[in-house]
C-alpha cells in the first residue's frame, strides 16, 4: 500500500520489510522504517509523523505488545508507542497544524502536546460509552464524540473545542445510531453525521438503516437533514468551500440532492441508479456516479450552471477520483475486487476519455494531493489530443467481466427489486481500498506539478506485467481488413448512442453494456493496425 501526506509533500510505501518514505518532489528517499509486520498506516496532516499498527501480540511473560507506533517521518526514529487492539486510524489523530494529538481508551480521550507525545497525558476527555471521535480540520480545532444508545437512553453526539473540554459546545441526541461516519466541511466549522444502525427494525432493508445529522461547531444550529426518498443513505459529500454539500440517497434508482449551509434543499439531479458523488477540488463540476454492484455510469454536472455536461461509461470501477487540477477524472479497476480487466482510465472533465491503460493486475493508484489553490477553477473547456489506447498485452484479451454485485441475502435473490447499500460496505470498505490486504509497490516516476501538466502526478501499485506474447495470429489481409470494418462500424454506432448519452437520454442495459466496451474495441483495433 502507499499514501501521501495531507499536502502531498511526502510519499511512502510499504512492503514485508518495512515502509519506504520520500519527498515527493525529488524522489530522494527520506528514511526507512524497519517494521516487518505493518498492516496499516498513515501520516499527520503536515507529514511530520507516521502512525503504524500491526497485529496484536503477546510478549513472553504474556502482557500485550505495543502495536501502534508513532514515527518520526523525517528520521524513521520511534516516537511513542501504545497498545491498540482495533485497527482503525481514527484511534490516534492530529489537529491540523499537528499542536495536538488524540488517542481513544476506554471512556476516554486522552491528548498530548504532540512535542510531549508518548510522555504523560497533558488532557483527558472523559465520557461514559464514547466509541468513536473525531478531530475537525481547520484553524479552530474541535472534537467531536459518538456515545452510541444503551439501555434505552438515546445516542450522543458532543463537540468541545480544542482544548477546553469543560463545557460541550454542541449537543445532539437521537435513536436509531450503532455507529456513525462524521463527515467535516474543509473549514471545521459543520459536521454530517451520517448514522447507521445494524438492523433495520421495519425490515425495508436487510443492511440496517441510515439517517444523516447536521451540526453547527458553534452550537446555534443543528437538524435532522430532510431526505424526501425512502431509503439507505448511499454517499455525502461536502463542497470544497465548505458551503454547502451533495448527498446520494433512498432506494434504488436514488435521488441526489444539492442542499446549503442550513441543510435546506437547492438543486435536485434526479433519480438514478447512482451511489457516489464528489466535487472536484475546484467546486466547478461534480461527478455522480453508480459503481460497485451498478453498472458504473457516471453523470458530470456543472456546478455554476446546473446543467449536465455529459454521461460516460465505466464499468466495473472500483476506484474514482478527480485529480488536483480537477480538469481530470480518473476511474479502475482493481484486484482483489476484480482479476480481469484491471486498469485506469483518465477522462476529460468534459466527459471525453483521453487516456487507458490495461494492466494485469493494479492493486492501488491515485493522485498526488496537491493544494487546489495552484489551479484557478475554469469553465469546462473542449477536452485535449485524442484517446491514446495501448495495444493490449500477453497472448490474448481476457474475457470481459460483469459488474461485480454486492451480496444478497438467499431470500433477496432473484427479486426484482435491487437492494444496495454500497452503500453499507462502501462505507465500511472504502472505494477503491481495502485497508486490511498488503500491496506490492513500485514507485512511479513523478509526472510533472506545474499548471502545464494538469494531469497531476499518479502512481500505481502492480505487480510486474507477465512477459509480452504474440500480439496477433496471422491472419490473411483480406481478413484483417474485414476484421478493421466491422470494429470501425462498431466504434461508430457507439459514438451514436453517446451522443444520445449527451443528452441526457437513458440507454437500455444492452446499449450501455455496449458503450462499455469501446475501449476494447479501440484496443483490438489498435492491434489490428500494428
């Protein structure tokens, strides 16, 4: 696995050895952290720390091992260290500008001035029950702490400033919340609280029931958010501006929904099989999108106008983001989700694909962060050169997989009625990254950060590519060309029924199952040509 740091000065990776840190800019390597047995990690804000956790052990009189370690991340020295049973990193945190740090014990948060870290608690958060906190980002840090229901008495979400923890500066209770996932704005001044329950007592749904919280950090405002569609609660996501936020959600086809600063409803996208949604860094378009166990369709809207700029097609993604630049989408396909027609694609922010690549098997990929400030936002714009499509690699193409569906219960099978919650094990998952599986890195070369590069930086995590067979049997050219014809009619009656995409009109199952394959066809053709 790799990750960046918050800014994206540093990079680092890590393997059965240990984990391998550098500056991102210069590809000089910083340190090297010798630890065998790291399942997971990840950096502080400013990239001056990294966090380890590994498996619980014993020790040979029979006490437990410290196995979340804290790291100097320019100097790989060992900081501090602590016994952590559960693997999560909202265990240990950082305020933004890395003055403090936090650890949740049993009804406690205990913190530290992050110069003192390791040493005697300097503060204590005491709260009977508390499961779950979380610091915000921003200059004014606060934390917030989830007390889950217990005999009947309701759950508790409570904000203190940072670090005055005598008086709570916000205050919310309500049912139906076994856990939550605590969504901040950019500034740290509104939390979403999305809640989540493991049952769904009224039986609408086998995956438990969702409901989604809005809290003002200066405690004057907070609301249930009105959610006007029956159902999960698929996806949220806050504006980079902080002002207002998008979420996905209902049965499926869900409803997307725009809402402001005071959780009233602006602008609805319609109702769709779609169960994710992001802003580009910039807030100018806005990627809502259907992908795991849906077909992996994707609108992009156009923030200022409200208009939908275009619908592509990516099928079987398991991964998407927009790169810092937000000019670029970039969407995979993964292994261990799926072991055929692994890759990425890079899409135009005008919904034109510039850019795919096959790759045997791609463990992980993404952007380097890079502060949106560098990239004015921008009007959308026609998109760049041509699709550039790599001859496909070994003896022969693998065969196209169907869209990988999430479970259904055996009394769910065979209804006509889709069940989701991508919902539920998106949430818990992550797209695109599964936390507990060890990924094999090999660094990529840094593609450029200036404003003529609007790519971005990416880097991928494979294993090394088999060795290239024959690309094409012989054939006669009389048969070639035939073969060149029908995949050129092909890409034409695609390019149709993408233009009919455009707009806005819906496809059937087997015209979109079309437009996916165009990249395979371009891919053979290319072939053919060689």
């Amino acid at each position: 696995m790799f990750h960046y740091s918050k800014y994206g000065h540093f990079y680092a990776y890590a393997t059965s050895q240990g984990i391998q840190v550098f500056d991102s800019s210069s590809l000089d390597q910083i340190c090297t952290i010798e630890r065998s047995n790291v399942i997971d990690f990840w950096f502080s804000p400013q990239g001056s720390y990294i966090a380890t956790w590994e498996r619980p052990s014993k020790l040979e009189n029979g006490a437990a091992a410290n196995n979340l370690l804290i790291w100097d991340a320019k100097t790989g020295t060992e900081v501090a260290a602590f016994v952590q049973k559960a693997q999560s990193n909202s265990y240990f945190q950082w305020t933004d500008d890395e003055k403090y740090c936090a650890r949740m014990v049993t009804n406690e948060v205990q913190f530290w001035e992050s110069k003192n870290m390791g040493k005697s608690v300097w503060a204590r958060l005491q709260l009977e029950g508390i499961s779950q906190f979380s610091l915000s980002p921003g200059k004014a840090p606060a934390i917030a702490a989830f007390i889950p229901e217990k005999n009947g008495a309701p759950a508790i979400i409570r904000m203190y400033s940072v670090p005055n923890f005598k008086t709570a500066i916000s205050n919310k209770t309500f049912y139906k919340a076994d856990n939550v996932a605590l969504h901040w704005n950019d500034l740290g001044t509104n939390l979403l609280v999305l809640t989540m329950t493991d049952v769904d007592k009224s039986n609408k749904s086998y995956y438990g029931e969702t409901n989604l919280y809005y809290l003002a950090v200066a405690g004057n405002f907070d609301c249930r958010v009105p959610l006007d569609k029956e159902g999960p609660i698929h996806d949220v996501t806050w504006a980079p501006d902080s002002k207002e936020f998008i979420v996905v959600y209902g049965s499926m086809p869900a409803k997307t929904t725009l809402f402001d600063h005071r959780a009233s409803p602006v602008f609805d996208f319609g109702i769709n099989p779609r169960n994710f949604v992001r802003f580009n860094p910039q807030g100018r378009t806005i990627c809502i999108a259907g992908f795991g166990n849906l077909n992996g369709t994707v609108d992009l809207w156009d923030r200022k106008t409200l208009k939908k700029i275009n619908t592509i097609a990516a099928s079987n993604s398991s991964h998407c983001e927009w790169s810092p630049c937000g000019r670029f989408l970039l969407t995979a396909t993964l292994t261990p989700r799926l072991r055929v027609d692994n890759g990425f694609k890079l899409w135009h922010h005008s919904g034109t694909l510039v850019y795919e690549e096959a790759i045997d098997e791609l463990y992980q990929i993404g952007f380097r962060p890079e502060p949106a400030s560098r990239y004015p936002m921008r009007a959308i714009s026609p998109p760049p050169n041509p699709i550039k499509v790599l001859p496909s690699k070994g003896t022969g193409a693998k065969a196209s997989a169907q869209p990988a569906g999430a479970y259904r219960p055996p009394h769910l099978r065979g209804s006509a009625t889709p069940t989701s919650l991508s919902d539920r094990a998106a949430a818990l998952e992550g797209i695109g990254r599964g936390p507990n599986t060890q990924r094999r890195v090999v660094g990529a070369k840094k593609t450029g950060g200036n404003n003529n590069n609007n790519n971005g930086n990416a880097r991928q995590s494979t294993k090394q590519p088999q060795q290239q067979g024959q690309s094409q049997s012989t054939i006669s050219d009389e048969e070639k060309q035939k073969k060149i014809r029908n995949l050129e009619k092909k890409l034409r009656q695609i390019r149709e029924l993408k233009e009919k995409m455009s707009k806005g009109e819906e496809l059937a199952p087997a015209q979109q199952q079309k437009v996916a394959t165009e990249v395979s066809i371009m891919r053979e053709l290319a072939n053919l040509r060689l």
